[in-house]
C-alpha cells in the first residue's frame, strides 16, 4: 500500500508539467470547439473522456461540416490508433500478478505524454504511477478546452496558438534522457525524426491519403521492429546465458 501511494504522488509529481502543457493546447483547443456550438462543460466532458489534440479537432472539424456519426467515429480510430501500440507496449511493463482491471484503467489513461513517462517508468511499471499523473494532467486538459470555450474571441488567436510550444518542450523532455543513455535509443529517434519529415514531404503520402496518425503507427512499427532485431534489450536470463 506504501508502495501504490508513493507512486502515485511520484506519477502527480511528474504529470503537473504535462497537465500545464496539455491546459495551453486544450485552451486554443477550445477555440474550434466554441465554432460548433459547445458549452463549456460539453467541451469539459469531451475532452475528459478523449484527451487526444488530433482526435479532437477531427471530430470539432467534421462536427462542422455536419459529418455523420459513423464518419465520426472512423476518424476518431483511425486518428487515435496509435494508442493501441502504446498500450501493448505497457502491458510488456507489468507484473505478471497485476490484476487485468488495473491493465484496463492504465490503459484508459494512455496518452503520448503519459506513455512516454510510463514507459520510461524503472522495473515493472506500477499502475498507480500512470493513474497519478492521469488524474492531474486529465482535468487540466479538459479545464483547457473549456476555458477556452469560455475565452472566445477575447484573446488574439496567435497568442494561444503560441502557447502550444509548451508541449513540444513535453516531448523533449521524455525522449532525451533515454537517448541520452543509450546510443540505440538516440539513434532511433534522430531516424524517426527524418523519416517522419521525409513522409511529410514526399508526395506518394498524399497521394494514399494516409493520415499523419497512420504514418506515425507505421514509422513507430518500422523503426522499433528494426531496432530490437539490431540492438534487443537483454533481459536476466540472457545475460546469466551470455
């Protein structure tokens, strides 16, 4: 039980900056939602049970232009499918005596960020770290986009849109210590980086219409898939073998 609440303060600890970036994103976020006619706590509920930036704005985007349900919903998965990866990834961190309702609610709780400091959780990854920085990085983004709502036109659109440069510093902070400890990981992730520019400018991409969400879910197979077969994580028994 100590345990469970020391990881859970630690998971709040490390979920506060992602809830600040998430709240900059949701509240210019918030911003397409008010063009569809939400409210704020229509917005709040939304963005509590989906916290996803591209999903999102897909769905306020085809809510505008009077898309069915149906459309809806296939653009939200489709968007939202590299989740799926992230979650198998995670259940790979798990004690084998973790119940299967906290493998469900961990799983609930993927977001990037939150797959990147799980991820790089050390040992097996305890639940309760990834529900202590859900619960406090979930509220803010749903706080975002309903003050967001709320602000309208009050503020210059610029000036929110800059404030979304908070989560790309998120992203820096979760893949750099890794990389900077193994070579392997740095190396896979500079590749990333080109080949996922390179996919953005290569007009074969356009032509299949493949969605940024797409082309992200096939780098991330490509790349991890070559990277384990050249350089795999040894585990006890391999190296009491070797």
């Amino acid at each position: 039980m100590s345990n469970n609440k020391k990881a859970f303060v630690q998971g709040l600890r490390d979920g506060l900056p992602i809830g600040l970036g998430y709240f900059a994103v949701a509240f210019s976020l918030g911003f397409m939602a008010k063009k569809c006619m939400l409210t704020p706590l229509q917005g709040f509920i939304g963005s509590f049970f989906t916290r996803a930036s591209a999903g999102e704005y897909g769905v306020y985007t085809m809510v505008v232009q009077d898309a069915s349900y149906l459309a809806v919903i296939v653009m939200c998965l489709i968007t939202n499918l590299r989740y799926l990866l992230m979650s198998t990834a995670l259940s790979q961190k798990f004690s084998p005596d973790t119940s299967f309702i906290k493998r469900i609610l961990t799983g609930c709780c993927v977001t990037d960020e939150i797959f990147g400091i799980s991820i790089a959780y050390p040992g097996y990854l305890n639940p309760y770290y990834t529900f202590g920085a859900a619960s406090i990085s979930t509220p803010m983004w749903a706080c975002g986009t309903m003050m967001g709502i709320i602000a309208g036109s009050i503020l210059p659109s610029r000036a929110v849109s800059a404030l979304s440069v908070a989560l790309y510093g998120m992203f820096l902070a979760i893949i750099i210590p890794p990389s900077k400890k193994d070579k392997a990981v740095c190396i896979a992730v500079i590749v990333s980086f080109l080949l996922s520019y390179m996919c953005r400018k290569l007009d074969i991409f356009e032509r299949l219409n493949l969605s940024s969400g797409t082309i992200t879910i096939i780098l991330t197979i490509v790349i991890s898939s070559i990277a384990a077969i050249i350089r795999p994580v040894l585990t006890n028994t391999d190296e009491m073998d070797s």
